[in-house]
C-alpha cells in the first residue's frame, strides 16, 4: 500500500483532520507555547491557514496568515538556492574553494570549500556563539566586517571531517554571492526567486523600511511580555535576515516540485545530505519511512519552521513572534497529524516546591561544546538559565534533580557524583540527549 493511499484512507477515516489540526495549536497557544501564524497544505489545498495571538501586543493587532515574521535560519534555504543558481550559470562551482572570493584569505581557510559551507562542514566558528555577541548585536556588521571577527580564530575542525551549524559559514556564503553577482544579496533574491515565485511579503528585512504587517518580536520573562532586544539587521544577513509570510513561504514550497528555480539534477543535491543528515539548507531526516525535509529558525523575537513531506506533498509552516517557543516541536506534531498518525495533545509537568539550599548547589556554568554552554543562576528564588546568545529561561523543579521550563520542551536533569557534588547536567530536547560539563 503507497503512502498516498495510506493517507487517502486516514483522510477519509478523519473529515474534521482541519478542526484537530487548529485544536492542536490552539492546545500550544493556551500553555504559552506559540503565538504566530500557521499555514499546512497537501497537494497545495490548505488544511489549516490561520494567525493566533497578537501580532503586536501594544496595538492589540492580530496575526493573520498575511503577518510577516522574521525568518531566522530558514534563510539558509535561499541563500543556498542562490549558490546553486549562479553554478548554473556558470559563475561559480560548490566545489571551489571559498578562498578563491575571499580577499588576504587565511592559510586555514584554503581547504574550505563552498560545499563545506553549505553543509556547515567548514570548521569555520559560529560567531553568534561568541562570548561577546549579545553586547555587540546591536551595532552594525555588513558581511565583511563580520567575517573579521572570525577570519583569525582557529577552525573548530578539518573542512569535512564534521558537522557544527554555523552562521559564520552562511555570512560568507552572503559575501561570496555578492561578489560573483555583482549585486546586493537582496537584490538578487528578489531577482532570481521572489520576484518569478510572487512572493511579494518576503524580503530582507531592515528595521528602517516601512513595512505593513510586520509583527514585532516579543519575550516571556519571569515579569511577563516584554520587546525583544535589538538586532541590527545588517548581522544576520545571509544566515537568518530574511522576513516573510506562510502563505509566501507555501508558493516557496509549491515552487520546489517543479524546475522553475533550478534543473533536476541541481535539486535533487540540493536535498541530498552530506553529513549529520544536513543537506545544501535543510536538514532530511526520515518518518515512516518518507523523507522530511525541514529547518527552523531563531532570531530575537522570532521562531520559524517549515517542515515538508515531499511523498504526501504535505508543507507545515509555523512563524511564531514571542519566545521562548515550542515551534519545531508543534510543527512536527501538526506533520504527524496531517499524515494521518494520532498525537497527543502538548503536556503540562508538575512544578514542585525545591529548597533554595538544594537550587544554589547548581548556580554555575554547564559547557556542552566549545561554542556552547547553558550558565544557571539563582534570582528572586527561582532556577534561570541563559543559553548561548539566547535570552534567559526560567526552569521548574518536577524533582530535586530534574527541572523544565515552561515555555518550551524540554527536560534538564542535573548530575552528582556519590558524595553529591553536581558535576553536569542532561539537556533531552526534541528526541535528542545532549550532556554538559560543570565548568
């Protein structure tokens, strides 16, 4: 039996599929779990299309499918179109070292190639993850003054011997596709894929345009709402600087079933993973046995995803304006559901009384990578956390040792030793164990 039919017949079996996919958000919504706009589609006919909350707080505005929200990382999906693109025309090759556009280029650069780049395989070390990043965020960096901040460090590995995300690699793929095209990033975006596509609400993003419909970014603290703080926009540029809308992004979607962008053969690598399933901006893993093909996305205020099933032509597209956000995870609940497949509704844990004796014993900084740690304190009696480059985070106790925080899914267990000395801590987010050391 195909996976069509398969999905046919739990159609035919479940006619309000529509009402139970809006009940989910809606389950998300009520936990303080997602605020934003949401568009799934099969076969380009929309199941469910439809804004939640507000897209701006102060004015009392609802979102609508017409919101436009930054992107964050779903960026990286174009930007890699553009590369594959300007190799069509005959400008450029993934192949070729990045050295080979890049002026004064460091010695440690020269075995890094764009496909390095594209895959996140270069070495090259995120500066969103530097220690120094949310001081500086706020002050201008057009690509080349942020590829400065990165041209000295050493590589976190050799060029294609792993896997670690990073922004840098995307900045300079921006820089790369600027001096080949010989114009802006921006311009040929809307040139080479929104303009043919008629994607007219999606853009780079710059705070001093005029922009009908944006929806401003918001945080959840211990205090309630507050604005997200400022990013220049200049920063993030081909690695997250990108707005748009879901009913743009379902034209974005539609238009990778077809070649009007690139040749067969071009999208078909396109998609094809190279190394920790990550493929030229996406991510492919499998679901019963079909491809998902999917990306998020995280900027100040924002969480973004869209996850497609090209074997049901099935595209959900989650764009959330308050974090923190359990985006990626309702989104892969909302790709289940339209597959036909049961999923419980979101859960909610059980907060325990902890003493404040046993909460100062994990006051410290927890390091999971060079480039990432998670530093806890202790304010006003409650567990915070701050990730790397990432707001603060309060956490709940459903044990003495094991604590979540409730915007977000995710379970942190902290670890001690037989005298009970706490030496590190379990991060369990979206299926995945991550273990840190206490530094």
């Amino acid at each position: 039996m195909t996976a069509q039919l398969i999905l046919f017949l739990a159609m035919a079996q479940a006619p309000d599929l529509p009402a139970r996919l809006d009940e989910q958000v809606r389950a998300y919504v009520d936990q303080q779990k997602f605020n934003g706009s949401v568009l799934v589609a099969r076969d380009g006919k929309e199941l469910l299309k439809r804004g939640y909350g507000l897209a701006n707080a102060e004015w009392n505005i609802a979102n609508t499918p017409t919101t436009k929200f930054r992107l964050g990382s779903i960026t990286k999906q174009f930007t890699a179109m553009l590369i594959l693109q300007l190799e069509q025309q005959g400008k450029l090759s993934v192949n070729d070292p990045a050295c080979k556009y890049v002026e004064d280029c460091p010695a440690a650069w020269q075995p890094i190639t764009i496909h390095h780049l594209l895959t996140h395989t270069s070495g090259i070390p995120n500066f969103t993850s530097f220690p120094d990043y949310l001081a500086t965020m706020h002050e201008a960096s057009p690509p080349k003054d942020t590829l400065k901040r990165v041209r000295d460090k050493p590589l976190v590995f050799d060029p294609g011997t792993k896997w670690q995300y990073s922004n840098s690699g995307y900045v300079l793929l921006g820089y790369i596709i600027e001096k080949v095209a010989g114009m802006p990033y921006a311009d040929l975006l809307k040139k080479n894929i929104f303009g043919p596509l008629e994607m007219n609400d999606t853009g780079y993003e710059r705070w001093t345009d005029v922009l009908p419909n944006r929806a401003a970014g918001y945080e959840r603290g211990p205090g309630g709402l507050r604005n997200a703080a400022y990013i220049n926009m200049t920063i993030p540029h081909a690695a997250g600087a990108l707005y748009s809308t879901v009913e743009d992004l379902c034209k974005w979607d539609q238009a990778l079933y077809t070649q009007k962008l690139l040749p067969k053969e071009a999208m078909t690598r396109y998609f094809t993973p190279f190394k920790d399933d990550y493929a030229y901006g996406w991510a492919v893993q499998k679901f019963d046995g079909m491809d998902v093909i999917q990306h998020g996305g995280g900027i100040n205020g924002f969480s973004t995803q869209i996850t497609r099933v090209p074997a049901l032509k099935l595209v959900v597209i989650a764009l959330d304006n308050v974090l923190p956000a359990a985006t990626g995870k309702m989104a892969d609940d909302l790709m289940k559901l339209a597959a036909g497949h049961p999923v419980d509704k979101p859960g909610t844990k059980k907060e325990i009384s902890v003493k404040p004796e046993i909460l100062r014993q994990y006051i410290g900084a927890y390091v999971f990578s060079p480039a990432f740690k998670i530093d806890v304190t202790l304010e006003d009696g409650a567990l915070i956390t701050q990730a790397t480059g990432q707001p603060k985070l309060p956490i709940y106790a459903e044990s003495e040792t094991r604590f979540f925080p409730k915007l977000v899914d995710a379970t942190l267990i902290f670890e001690k030793d037989g005298e009970g000395k706490v030496m590190g801590l379990t991060l369990e987010q979206n299926g995945r164990t991550m273990r840190a050391t206490r530094q």
